[in-house]
C-alpha cells in the first residue's frame, strides 16, 4: 500500500480538513484530493463523509485510520533503524514545542547545548501554551513537547523528563528575600500569579490545596500570562511570584530579584515529555532526550 496515500489519509482525518491537510503535508489540495480518490478506488469504499461543513471519517474510514497509524509508524521505525545502523552524523530538522515555562530558560539552554553537538542538525523550538503543544504534538506537527502539566488526551503520551525547584521570588528588600517563611504570612502578602492553565500555578493550586489554603483566599493583586511579564513586576517592586528555580537564576546572581521559601509547602513539579502514541521516535529525538536526561539536575 502506498504509505503517501496513507500520509495524506490520516492528515485529513486529523485536521478534518483537505485544505489543513495540504498546508501541514506541504502539498496542493488537489494533490491531497487524488490520493484520497485513489485509495478509496483501491479500496473500494468511500472513506469519507463530505456532506457537512467538515470532512469526517466514515466508519470504514476510522478502520483504516487505525491501521495506517500503525503502517507509518511501522516504516519510520525502519527508516531510523537503517539510518542508525549508517552510523551517520544527524542532520536534518528537529521540531520540538515546549510551554513557555520550560521553554523560556531550561529547554532553550538544553536544546543550544544539544546542537553545538551535532552541526548539522537543524533545531526548533516552538513555544506555544500547554494546550496548543499537545494538539500539535497528537497532530504530528511536532516530533516533541515539553509542558509543565500532564494533560488527558487521546493519542497522547506523557513522561517525566524533569525536575524543577519552585520557589517564591521577590523584590529585593521585600520582607521575605532570603527567608523561609511561615504559610499565615502569605496571607496579607500581594501576590503575582500566572494565569490559568500555567503548570507552576497549577502546582502552587494543588499543593495549598493540601495544606488546607485555596489560592482566592490569598491576596492575589495581578493574574499575567508570560513568565517573563511576571518576573518584571517582581523586579519592579510589585509583589511576589512563584516562578521555576531555574528561570530566575540570571536574576539572583545580578541581584534583580530575592528567593524565599514557605515552610510546610515543597515545590518541585515534574517536567514532561509529550509524544504521539505509537509514533516511532527518530534518532535526532532519540538523541536529545537520551542527552538531556544526562544532564544535571
């Protein structure tokens, strides 16, 4: 079976658009059209239903979609094997998305450190919000993703890949620079928060919850939505921000921001690793992962 026809196949089955298809395969519509037409004629049924505003697969459709994931999958998995077993220098283009926390600081270095190692290979990083990095990723837009939150989603799978120390930065001469405080101080502190959907706010959430503290009860003075925008109001003076350790390292050394910490209340959330289920890995992302959970913490 023509593993193009089948390419372009599943496309449209994800995107639930010829048009979409084309754009993501780098290919005229009619073109996307014509293997359409030729595996239903092959096949002899129609794959899908055109009569509404989206193309959706038939139940036949959904059938083949099954198993030409695992045809693809099947021939990439060879593909790399037979390009591992060449022993040649990797080259080519490695995409990977990642949410704005882990991307803005710890993946940027990584993935920097990574291609001064390997020439030429050619490296993207793609920084989206958690959701957007999943839906790619499941779409087969990106090889890679690395979010700050595990998320249910079909076709999707997570792993931890990180550790990543959490902790509470302010101001310079703010009351709490350099101490451990007590959780009942908080409470008349002003707070800077990320908005909803972050993965540090959704830890700080969850482990208030477990002390018995919703994050409402706190005074929360400003909800902003990069990392970046909420570590220059810390360093304005404006409040304190939970923030990732490792974001704020340049800051601490330069004396732009404080760290403090919260007694009874350990930070460290799980960095994770986003794939496609049953998609082969190849040895660009192979490499990269193997490289980065070599490094220190």
């Amino acid at each position: 079976m023509d593993t193009r026809q089948l390419a372009a196949f599943c496309a449209v089955v994800e995107r639930r658009s010829f048009s979409q298809a084309a754009e993501r395969l780098g290919v005229t519509q009619p073109a996307v059209s014509l293997q359409i037409r030729a595996l239903e004629k092959r096949l002899g049924t129609q794959l899908f239903d055109r009569s509404g505003r989206r193309v959706e697969p038939t139940e036949a459709g959904m059938r083949l979609y099954r198993g030409a994931q695992r045809l693809l999958a099947l021939e990439a998995q060879v593909v790399a094997e037979v390009s591992e077993a060449a022993g040649d220098e990797l080259a080519g283009t490695l995409e990977i998305g990642a949410s704005t926390g882990p991307g803005g600081i710890v993946l940027a270095h990584l993935l920097c450190e990574f291609q001064a190692r390997h020439p030429e290979l050619h490296v993207v990083l793609w920084v989206f919000d958690t959701q957007t990095i999943i839906e790619r990723v499941a779409a087969r837009e990106l090889e890679l993703g690395v979010v700050g939150a595990a998320r249910r989603h079909r076709g999707i799978v997570f792993e931890p890949f990180l550790r990543d120390e959490v902790v509470l930065a302010c101001p310079p001469g703010h009351p709490f620079a350099g101490r451990t405080i007590r959780l009942d101080e908080l409470r008349g502190a002003g707070l800077i928060v990320m908005q909803e959907g972050a993965g540090v706010r959704q830890l700080i959430e969850d482990e208030l919850q477990r002390v018995g503290v919703r994050l409402r009860d706190l005074e929360v003075r400003l909800e902003l939505g990069l990392q970046e925008s909420v570590t220059s109001a810390v360093r304005a003076g404006y409040g304190g921000t939970f923030i990732s350790h490792a974001s704020i390292e340049a800051d601490l050394a330069a004396g732009t921001v404080a760290e403090a910490r919260v007694e009874g209340l350990p930070l460290e959330r799980e960095i994770f690793l986003v794939r496609a289920a049953g998609r082969a890995e190849t040895r660009a992302a192979h490499a990269f992962v193997e490289f980065a959970r070599g490094q220190p913490a």
